[in-house]
C-alpha cells in the first residue's frame, strides 16, 4: 500500500519537472511565446523566468525520474496481478 502512493508521488514529481522543461526551453527558444498583446501578466512573466533559469536541472532529474518510477509502478502492478 505505502509502495503505490510512493510511486505516484515519484511520477508527479517526474511530470511536474517535465513540464517545467518544457516551459522553460520554450521561453528560452521563443521568449515571446507566452506573452499576449497588450497584456501584461506578472505571474505568468515570473513563472516562465524561473521556467527559464531551471529547465535544463529539470530536465535532467525530471525524465529519468518519471521513467524509473513508471517501469517501477508497472513491474509492482504486475507482480501483484500476478500474485492475485
């Protein structure tokens, strides 16, 4: 039981450092990508600042992450169907 939440929490963690990757390696590649005309927004301009400063970091721990924890879950999930 305490193995599944483990896991889970795992691949949010993973998911949750992908998306900073990717946020942030399309604001490094097209710093205009997120931002609308004659709108300005601070959270979003904030966001994609520290999008931009972390994305190769999370990159790095956030695909490995995610993977490793998703083969984890799978092999746990089908060891316990097997045993079932």
């Amino acid at each position: 039981m305490r193995g599944n939440k483990s896991g889970a929490v795992a691949i949010f963690i993973g998911v949750l450092l992908i998306v900073v990757f990717a946020v942030g390696l399309i604001c490094e590649k097209n710093p205009s990508a997120f931002v609308r005309k004659y709108q300005y927004d601070f959270a979003l301009e904030q966001f994609c600042a520290f999008c931009r400063d972390w994305w190769l970091p999370a990159g790095i721990i956030g695909f490995p992450l995610f993977l490793i924890s998703m083969l984890l879950s799978l092999v746990r999930e089908s060891k316990g169907n097997r045993e079932s």
